[in-house]
C-alpha cells in the first residue's frame, strides 16, 4: 500500500465510478488522521481529455452528443433508409456510432476492402467515410479518436508524463490501450496495474452461498435487510447486478424502505446511504418530464391529462384555488383535450397572475412557428421557463432540486452546441433533440459515493468489498446473450474477440467476472429469482458449482412493519347507521341534490356508495380515455333517438319514411344536428367525426327498422319526459327515456342501452337496477323494457303483461329467462303483485337511505367492488371476511 508520506502515482481507470470509490476507499483508511495528502485519480477519458487540451491542439474535441448527432444526420441522408421510422434510424445511427468507437479500439483499418461482407458494413464504410470527412472540414476529432491522438503527442514530447501510471479496472487490453501503455513506456514512464489502497492480508474469501428466491422483489427486499443487519461503520457493500436496468427501481425502493426508513416521508431530505451506479434517465425526472411535456406540446389543443399534470405541479406554484376551479370546471364536461388559444374560463390577470402568465406565455410558445438556430432555442426555453416560474428562487432550491437545474442546464447547453449539425430549426424539431439530450443524461451526474454500492457486472472490475450480493444469477442473465455490432464485419469480430460478439465470449466474460468477485470479498452471496412475471427461471450454470443455502428469511425496518409488529391491531365494528342531520333531511326532501334514480342505485349495490356520493359528495371526475368513450357514446344514442321520435311520433309514420327511401336521409340530418354539441371540442377531426355520422347512422337505422319498425303500433308520447317524486321524504328527479301508448291505451316503459343490458337485476331479493322499477311504479305500464341498442346485440329486454283469459293477467319475460327464485318472491306471478314488489323494494331502498343505513355491503361481492371507485374510501380490501380478496 502507498502511504500519504510518499508520492502519490497517477492513478487511471476504466470508468469513473471507480475513480470514486478507489477515492472513497482510500478517504475512509485515512479518516483517523488528522491530514493526509489526497492522491491522484481520474478515469482514463477524463486524463486524456486534459492531457490533449494542455497541447494546445489545433483540433477541439466532439462531444458525444454532437456525435451521435452527426450520425443521425448522416444516416437519415441515406436513401437506403429513408423508408425506416425516425426509431430505427436513430437505433441505425446509435449502431454505427458504436461500430465506429470499436474499429478505432480495436485498430480495424477503415478501407473499403475490409467492409465489403454485407449491405450493412459497406453501407457503414461509407457513413464513416462521411463522417470522417465531416470532423476534417470542422478541424475535429471524435473521442474514439483521442488516445490515438495522445499517443502521437506522448512520441512528440509535447507535455511531460509521471515517472509512473497505475492503470485500475481493464480486464482486457484492447490495441488502442496497447499502444498508449507501449507509447507511455518508451518515454520511460512506468506502468502497473496493481490492487491500491487495500490492506495486504485482504483477497481470501470465507464463505459463498447460492440462493433463491419466489420473484425480484423478495431478492431485492431480502438484501436490503442482508445490508441492514450486517452493516458496520467502514464495511464496504457490493450489490451487483448483471440485468441491473431490470433491477434499478426495484432495489431503489427496496434499500431505500430498509435502510432509510424515514425516506418515505416528502419532508425528509437525507442522502439516501448508497449508491446505484444506472441512474435514471433526466427526462423520467419530475419535474423535468412535466417541463418536456410542456415544450413539447405540438398544438394549442393539449390532453386533459397533460393540463392537469401541468397546472397542479407544486413546481410552477400556480395560485391554488384557481388551479382547483379550473379543474373541477373542465373535468365536470369530461374535457378530453384542453384548447389554451380558447380558453373559456374567466382568468383574472390580478387575483391568479401565475396562472394567467402561464396561459399567456403557454400559448405564445405554441404558436411560434419561426426556425432558429440550437442555441437560440436554448435561450428562448430559458426565457419561457422563467415567465412561468421555473425553477423559482435559486436560492430557495433543495440540494436536489438545484442538482435537477443544473443538469437540465447542462442539457441546454448540449442543444447550443448542435448549430453547424442541425442548422436552423423549428421548435418541435428543438425539442426532439432536447428531449433525446435529457433522456442520455443520466440523474443523478454526480452524487456524493458510499460504501454500499449497486453496480453492473462489468463496472465490479477493481471494486473490492467485506461483503458482496451478486443477484439476477439466472440462466437468461449469467451469461446473457451476445449482442454483435453487425457494422462491424464478422472476420474483425473473431479475430479481435470483440465484446459481445459471441455466445463464447459471454461465457468467458461471465466466468472471469465470476471468479474476479470470488477473490475480493470474503463474505458473497449469489442469488437468483424462480419467477419474472410469467417466465420460470433456472439458476445459471455458472453458479451450480457453489453450495446452495436456504433463502434468508430477515425482520423488516420500514415503518409500517415496525408499527404493525410493535402493535396488536384493534378491530373497529363501524355503527351501521349515521343519521341524517336536520339540514340533510331538508335537502333530500326538497330534492336539492342532483342524481336522481342513481341514489337508489348506489343505495341498493352498496349502501356506503350512496353515502359516499350523496352525503359526503365524494367523486370521481375522471378523463374519458378517447374522444367518444361508451358515456358520450350513449348520451348520443339517446339524444339521436329523442329527437327523432319527436319528430316522427309514430310507428305509422316511420313505416312511410322507410318505403319511401326517406328514412336515411331524415338520420343523415338528425345525426348532425345530434352531434353538434359533441363535437365542438374536435373541430379539427374531420375525418373522424365523419366516420362516428357513418356509424351512428348505420346503427340508428339497423335499429329502427329491424326492431321498432316490427312491434305493433304505437305512439311516442314524450321521450326524455321529467318527472319528480316524493318517497317519504326523499324527492327526486326522474327523467324517463321514452313512454309509448299502444292502440289499446296501454303504456309501454322503454330505456336505451348502448351497453349490456340485464333485466333480471329487477326480480331479486334486493333490486339492483331500480330505475325502470320505479318509473313503472309512476305510470304502472303493462310493459317495461330495455332497449339494447348495441351493434351486434340488438333487441328489446324485458317483462310485459300478458292476457290469457278476461280478468287474469300474467308475466312474459322478453330476451332473457325466467330468474330461478322468482315465484318466491311474489306471492302469485301475475302483473299487478309484480307492480307491487317494485314499489316495495323502491319504498324499502329509499327508507334504508332517509335512516341512514351506510355499512359497507356489497350486493354482489366481487363486481360491485370492481366497479366502485371507493375502495381506497372503504377500504374493503382489508376485511378478512373474504370480501376483500377482489380479483
């Protein structure tokens, strides 16, 4: 070991993680002196850089991005792939870049005869032909190139080395590091490559051990308590993970919850205690995905999701009751898109600036339609972000909130330097690239290293640790599968066993990693899951050699488990009633609530639904997933089918339209008219709106003819009639879909369904579909009927009167079956008593409401639960009564 008495060498290494922790490391050996000299390392891009730069070369360095740009513009030049999507041409160009970075490595001569074995490689040739040609006109160098270049300086004597260059973490030499150690050495510079820092009695191990585990997660949560139980002061930790992109969020959580419990707190601001090594791309970072979402916005038509996301973000510290306003307004006319440049809500500029600015600068960002140079649009984001109050105060920034700003201005920066590749450009076209700048800046940059460290198999390289978890050791992932550069001609790739070129070379890799760990800790552990999702897993043969151990079964540190634990859960029996207050009982009788038959709906599913939504006023105004969800769908249906029957009143009358070749033109007119209100918000969806006229005329038309224009003759006497009614106390307001009236002065119920429709929910013990029960118990119809108005599942549903003899009515059941317990519950099936169980059961359900009956009990279990959005109210999931286990 060197000690701090002596010179220090330079220290090189293969990537900068370990340069952080050899400091790290080193730091904790030298902690109980009172000072110590600090040693140099550095990763070997980041000496090469300087050393060139201290040349003061004539060339200047491209960076990655502008590289990897230079190679998208050069591959989408080709028309051999003009027909590829904007995805495979950046994956073509990202390919090529690599290629191009491997031939340098590797020394590959880059002649034409060399590329000649496929399309791809010839094509490649000539990318880097243009490439080349590109960095000479610019007097630029590409970073493969640059210990190429080091070394042509290092032969000239241009800067003075070191006496000696320790060299950490290259487990192979390729030719390009061959020669700068050859260049090194005959400037009579020396060069080593031992383990620094660590004491001489470390590198035996004592124990290995194979364990399994159900899934990921219980390995992942299984070692985070590993770490918790044998952490010491100073000990080193060593996760390492070969699929570690598959790993990342899992462990993130899990060492977080186990290690630093109190992290799950917002307020809690400390350092997490360990390091993972693949952080997370800028662009998934909030609020840095909500500001990308922003920029980006192709229109001034914006996503209700994206609206809401936007305003309700702490960061832009929009004034709040407007925010709430704004939202509860537009969510109540279940807005699918928010139109900014129409913004039909009053903003006051005085009470709400914050979000009247944002509004303004929103749309003023929109429409600029102007080409500028990278760097322009890098400074014209700045100046929008800060009209609309990102980041804020600098001052008043976390520690991570000013690391977000600082990586995102280093993004900008990035998109600045892209104007002699992109030239001018309009916004979206900025954004891209911004988007594609933040999604390879990996956050966090730089952290603060720790002694538990979770990093990828090939990045363990010169990493030593007391105690090591290599997990994911599955057969899938240890070895994984080879990845070959196709740009690179298959004879190189042999010759120069290329990284991941071949099933051998993975396997090799793999074993030496292997057996790389096995000499640096002395305590190691090798799991694998059984499960990922779907797929059973078997443990890699590489580790079937090492003795198999039962999993660890460990106690848990998050906060939840050590309440639960400490604690002995007491068992709460809610009172089943909560009476209805003096000014409840006014509302309700007065009927000053809106809802109407749903009351008795939710009160017979589930009597905590009706209290939820009636008393406490709880909703759920969610975004439709389309433009024309099922809801719009239907409230169309009904009102084409309103307005038709207002006109045309009789089955006579649509008889006549239909012989006379009048009745599609008559739903051609009355469609539009229907649709008109719809389809304000989508003025610039033509071609879909004209597809949704097609289809409800064709579906309108098929029912009418097929269906209403075969029953007997009748009048429409008033669709969407209101009525109001007074259940001993509850009043409500009704509105029924249709009544019509035979020739023989009998009335007939109907009510559209563009769903499901399920007419035996009206004979059960406990009705569960009270609406049409009810209205019938208004106007006592001798038929009452869903007309299901769904393509593909057309037809009337229901129960009618039927005559067999003068004086003796009976029960006809239409489109569905007879329900099994039916004749129990009247006592003889005839259409009166069939009337009177209805207003019974609607009378019993109105009662239980005005009493104030508000247990939670589902009427049928599992589906009533699935389709309430109250669980996280009622929280039915955590009875043991088997409620709870909702499929």
């Amino acid at each position: 070991m060197v000690t701090p008495e002596k010179k220090f060498p330079l220290v090189l290494t293969a990537h900068p993680r370990l340069a952080r922790w050899l400091m790290l490391e080193y730091n904790e050996q030298q902690k109980n002196k009172k000072a110590w000299e600090t040693p140099e390392i550095l990763p070997l891009s980041a000496w090469l850089k300087n050393f060139w730069l201290e040349t003061w070369p004539e060339k200047h360095i491209l960076s990655n991005i502008q590289s990897e740009s230079l190679w998208e513009k050069i591959v989408d030049a080709d028309h051999q792939v003009k027909s590829l999507s904007v995805l495979h041409k950046k994956a073509v160009a990202i390919q090529a870049q690599k290629a191009y970075s491997l031939i340098n490595e590797y020394k590959i001569p880059l002649l034409k005869k060399n590329f000649q074995e496929t399309l791809e490689t010839l094509s490649f040739f000539q990318w880097a032909e243009s490439f080349e040609k590109q960095l000479g006109h610019w007097g630029a160098i590409d970073s493969s190139q640059l210990m190429d270049y080091v070394c042509e300086s290092i032969e000239k004597g241009k800067t003075k080395l070191p006496t000696k260059i320790y060299f950490k973490g290259f487990d192979k030499k390729y030719p390009q590091l061959q020669s700068l150690l050859d260049a090194i050495q005959r400037k009579g510079t020396q060069t080593e490559l031992p383990d620094l820092f660590l004491p001489e009695s470390e590198g035996s191990i004592s124990h290995i051990s194979v364990q399994k585990y159900d899934d990921k997660n219980q390995e992942a949560t299984t070692c985070a308590r590993w770490i918790r139980k044998n952490y010491q002061p100073g000990k080193r930790f060593g996760v390492i993970v070969p699929d570690l992109k598959n790993y990342h969020s899992i462990l993130q959580r899990e060492l977080a919850a186990e290690l630093c419990p109190s992290s799950i707190f917002p307020e809690n601001k400390t350092e997490l205690p360990f390091n993972i090594s693949l952080g997370s791309p800028l662009s998934q970072i909030t609020p840095i995905n909500l500001i990308l979402d922003l920029l980006s916005t192709p229109s001034c038509t914006i996503p209700a999701g994206t609206f809401y996301s936007i305003i309700k973000y702490p960061v832009f510290n929009l004034e709040n009751e407007a925010t709430i306003a704004i939202e509860t307004e537009f969510r109540k006319q279940r807005k699918f898109n928010i139109d900014i440049s129409d913004f039909r809500f009053s903003l006051d500029s005085e009470k709400a600036p914050r979000f009247f600015n944002l509004m303004v600068a929103w749309k003023s960002w929109v429409l600029d339609s102007n080409k500028f140079l990278p760097n322009k649009w890098a400074e014209k984001i700045s100046f929008f972000l800060k009209e609309v109050n990102w980041p804020g105060k600098e001052e008043k920034l976390t520690d991570k909130e000013n690391h977000i700003f600082e990586s995102w201005k280093n993004c900008l920066d990035q998109l600045a330097s892209l104007n002699s590749i992109l030239g001018p450009i309009h916004r979206i076209e900025a954004i891209k690239n911004l988007s594609g700048i933040a999604e390879k800046c990996f956050f966090p940059e730089k952290n603060r290293d720790h002694l538990i460290q979770v990093v990828q198999l090939d990045e363990a390289t010169g990493m030593k640790f007391d105690h090591s978890w290599v997990m994911g050791c599955h057969f899938e992932a240890l070895p994984p599968s080879p990845d070959p550069n196709t740009f690179v001609p298959s004879e190189f790739r042999k010759r120069h066993q290329i990284p991941h070129s071949s099933a051998k070379w993975e396997l090799e890799n793999c074993e030496q990693q292997l057996k790389r760990i096995s000499t640096s800790s002395k305590d190691i552990v090798l799991s694998y899951p059984l499960q990922d999702g779907d797929n059973s897993l078997e443990p890699s043969p590489l580790i079937k050699k090492y003795p198999q151990d039962n999993s660890l079964v460990l106690p848990s540190a998050r906060i939840k488990d050590q309440i639960s634990n400490s604690i002995a859960l007491e068992k709460l029996d809610e009172e089943p009633y909560l009476l209805l207050t003096g000014d409840e009982k006014i509302r309700f009788d007065r009927g000053q609530m809106k809802g109407g038959s749903s009351l008795l709906k939710n009160q017979a599913d589930c009597p905590f639904q009706a209290f939820s939504r009636f008393r406490l006023h709880a909703t759920n105004q969610e975004i439709p997933d389309t433009d024309f969800d099922p809801m719009v769908r239907g409230n169309l249906v009904h009102r084409i089918l309103e307005i038709f029957w207002r006109k045309v009143k009789t089955r006579e009358q649509l008889v006549r339209l239909h012989k006379t070749g009048q009745l599609e033109k008559q739903l051609e007119i009355l469609v539009k008219q229907a649709m008109e209100k719809f389809s304000r918000a989508l003025t610039d969806q033509k071609e879909f709106l004209k597809l949704e006229e097609s289809r409800n005329i064709k579906l309108v038309f098929e029912w009418l003819v097929q269906f209403e224009k075969e029953r007997d003759n009748f009048t429409v006497l008033e669709p969407e009639k209101e009525e109001t009614v007074n259940l001993n106390g509850l009043s409500l307001t009704l509105r029924m879909d249709r009544i019509d009236e035979t020739e023989g002065k009998k009335h007939v119920l109907i009510d559209y369904k563009t769903g499901e429709a399920n007419p035996s929910e009206w004979v059960k013990e406990r009705i569960l579909s009270p609406q049409l029960p009810l209205y019938a118990t208004l106007i006592s119809p001798t038929a009452v009927y869903f007309a299901q108005t769904k393509k593909g599942g057309m037809g009337l549903k229901g129960i009618k009167e039927s005559i067999k003899n003068v004086g003796t009515s009976s029960i006809q059941f239409v489109g569905f079956n007879k329900p099994v317990h039916f004749s129990e519950l009247l006592e003889g099936p005839t259409w009166n008593n069939l009337l009177d169980f209805w207003k019974r059961q609607i009378n019993g359900l109105a009662s239980e409401f005005l009493e104030g009956r508000i247990s939670i009990d589902p009427a049928q279990k599992q589906n009533t639960c699935r389709n309430c959005d109250l669980n996280p109210v009622c929280r039915i999931w955590e009875r043991d009564d088997g409620i709870g286990e909702l499929d």
